[in-house]
C-alpha cells in the first residue's frame, strides 16, 4: 500500500512540474538543439524520465532549478553522443544541396564522399571536447559562449578546442593531397 501512495505522490509531482515548467523547459531545449529541434520532444521525455526515478523526490527544495539542470545533462550527453555519432552522411547531403551544379558527376559525388569519410576519421584523433566544439560550432552554428557553457569551460577554452580540430583538420587535409599524384 505504501508504495502505491508513494508512486502516487510521485506521479503528482511529476504533473505538477511538467505544468508549471513544461513549456518552457520545452522551449528552452528547442533553444538549445537549434538545428536539431527535432530531437526535443525526446530530450524532454528524458528529463522527466531522470526525475521519475528519483527515489526521494520530496527533498527537492526548488522543482525548476533541478529540472533545469537536469536538462542541461542531458542536453551534454545528447550534444557528446552527436559528437560521436556518423554525421556523414548529412554533411555529405548538404554539400550537394549547395552544389552550383544541376547534375552531380558520380565520380565527384563518391570522392566527396570518400574525402567526408576520411575529415570524419581524422577528427577520431582529437579530444572527443575538440571534435564535439567544432561539431557544435560548425554544424550547428552554436556561438562558442554557448559551447562554453555547455561543456562547463571557459570561452578562451572553447576556441583552443575549436583551433586544434580546425588545424588537424588543415593538416590532415594537406597530407591527402601530398599523396594524391
């Protein structure tokens, strides 16, 4: 009986909380993904799922401050598993969105594609914070305050982070056309 009268009470807060900041946590993920809002809908259920297994929710001085900034965990882990995840192939679909010409050559499409493959690699050898800085920066047009903020570093940090992919990158990329004959 007690863990009915339990689960119900948690069930209460829950609502509770979802109605009083739900709109605006929603809001402020969407903020925060930019290009990936999408992917909001998700991250707000996972919130409420990380709060729901809270054994003593009654401990909870401020309700918003700590959905906040379980949000904000969320939203790291989100942004590092992005950081991780294969992002070929739409890197490789928006260079041939932007592609002045009408047909795209199948010769060029593949070696585009090989040459995405091979940026997407090297970034392997950076810190998973530099690669995730230029991901953030470049892909998602996130400004490097916000990157900061994000990965709990200070802005001069974030632009380290940001020039040492960029150079690996430079570097990685001149390499490739030594060997190219």
């Amino acid at each position: 009986m007690e863990a009915v009268l339990i689960q119900d009470s948690k069930q209460a807060f829950l609502a509770s909380v979802e109605r009083q900041h739900g709109r605006q946590l929603r809001r402020y993920l969407a903020a925060r993904l930019r290009n990936a809002a999408a992917d909001a809908p998700d991250l707000m259920q996972e919130v409420f799922l990380r709060l729901l297994r809270l054994e003593d929710h009654e401990s909870i001085r401020n309700p918003q401050a700590y959905l906040y900034t379980i949000a904000s965990h969320v939203l790291q882990q989100h942004a590092l598993k992005q950081a991780h995840a294969p992002q070929l192939a739409a890197t490789a679909e928006m260079a041939f969105e932007f592609s002045p010409v009408a047909e795209v050559d199948p010769a060029t499409e593949v070696a585009t594609e090989q040459a995405f493959e091979v940026i997407d690699r090297s970034l392997q050898a950076v810190s998973p914070r530099a690669h995730l800085t230029l991901v953030l920066s470049r892909c998602h047009g996130m400004p490097l305050q916000e990157i900061a903020e994000r990965l709990g570093v200070s802005r001069a940090q974030v632009k380290k982070y940001l020039a040492k992919a960029l150079i690996h990158v430079r570097d990685h990329l001149r390499e490739i056309d030594q060997e190219q004959p």
